[in-house]
C-alpha cells in the first residue's frame, strides 16, 4: 500500500507554498493533501493548538485510511509529532523539510535562535516595538523565489505574526524522535535542525537552495520525500 502525502505549509505563509510539489506528487501517482493551517489571534487557545486542530480536522474528515506521511516546511516541523498525536488517521512518519524540530516547551523565538542568534535578535526587537513580523517585501523574496507569479503569491497569503505567537510554549509529545521521521535541508539556516536529526538516525538528504525551494525545483523536492518515505 503506498503512502499518502499531508504537506503542511508554515504559519507564516499559505498552502500555495507546496501547490508545484503537490502537482508533482501527483503526477508520480501519489495521492496529496494540503490541509491550511488556520488559528486566529482573538481565540482563546495557543496559536499552536488552533493550528494542530484546523489541520487534524481537515485530515479526519476523509475516510480513506491510507496511512499518511505528514510533510512540514519551516515553522510547521515542531507541529508535526502533534498532528500525528491527534488526527485520527494512521500516520507512517514524518518529514521536515528546511524546518525546525520539537523542543519540548521551548518557544518559536527560541526555536529560531538555535540556528541564528541574531536573527531571534532582530526578530525580537522589532516584535518588542509592536510590529508584527515577517515583513518581508517583493524585493526581499525576489532571491528565494524568482518567479512572479509564484513569489506574488507567497506574498499575498503571507502572515505576519505578533509577540504572543513567537513566544509562546509549544509541547511535544513523548518518544516523537522514535517515530519514522527524515529530515529534507535547504539552506544553511536550519543545519542545526538536520544535525540532530543525523544525531537520532534518521535518514537525511540534502537540496541546497532557498528556503522555498519546494516552488523553484518540485520535481526534486517530490523526489526526496518519496525516497525518504518510501525506505520505511
């Protein structure tokens, strides 16, 4: 029985951002979803909660029962072993793609300042002031994401964040590092996270690109999930 694929897009940015491996994955004759994380900022509950929940929902109404691999770019990896915990579908394992892993109780800023110091610094500041953050531009993205249109989206479904979401504590359930779990690295930033995850065995490959790779080369990022999920 062959896998299906859960991609899940970063708080911060929408479900456009895994649209070309989608197509691809389908194209090899897998079958995809790309559930949209959704939270809101006057709901009571975390962010973290709001967004596992609108994902499992998504996930739970379908009756097939295939089991799923659960895909997450950037800030969606340390979701990962929590949607696995409450959706009711059968989960074969997980994959983090240029994304960051579980530290039990430690918050997104803190999460970012594994990898960058600084960048948790000015992130900090500029949320400290009342802003709101990524405030990323045309400009900024152009380098990541060279294509128009593409990059235009990315850009129109971005969601700039305030302090309580960066802040707060996100859980992680117990022996997550024991599942079937690969890590997928794109750029530099987030080789501590791929480090560790050579540290607890999983399997690894490496894609050197942007961080928003999964839009400018989909035929090798679908190649790399598959190979990954498919040595299970």
């Amino acid at each position: 029985m062959t896998n299906q694929f859960a991609l899940i897009h970063s708080p911060l940015v929408g479900p456009s951002t895994w649209a070309p491996v989608a197509e691809e994955l389908r194209r090899r004759g897998r079958r995809v979803e790309v559930p949209e994380l959704r939270d809101d900022d006057d709901s009571d509950l975390p962010y973290w909660r709001q967004e596992v929940e609108s994902v499992s929902a998504m996930l739970n109404q379908m009756t097939d029962r295939t089991p799923l691999v659960l895909v997450g770019h950037s800030g969606a990896g340390t979701l990962l072993p929590l949607i696995a915990q409450s959706t009711r579908r059968p989960i074969a394992g997980l994959l983090y793609v240029d994304a960051g892993l579980p530290l039990a109780g430690a918050s997104r800023l803190s999460e970012i300042a594994i990898s960058s110091p600084e960048i948790a610094r000015q992130i900090g500041e500029q949320l400290a002031l009342g802003n709101r953050a990524p405030s990323w531009s045309d400009d900024d993205l152009r380098p990541a994401i060279p294509n128009d249109a593409l990059r235009h989206q990315v850009l129109h479904e971005l969601q700039p964040r305030p302090l309580a979401f960066y802040e707060e504590p996100i859980p992680s359930p117990v022996d997550w590092e024991q599942m079937p779990s690969g890590y997928v690295l794109l750029t530099r930033f987030y080789r501590p996270a791929s480090e560790r995850a050579q540290e607890l065995g999983w399997s690894c490959l490496e894609l050197p690109g942007s961080h928003f790779q999964m839009l400018n080369d989909p035929s090798a990022v679908a190649a790399a999930l598959i190979s990954l999920s498919d040595s299970w």
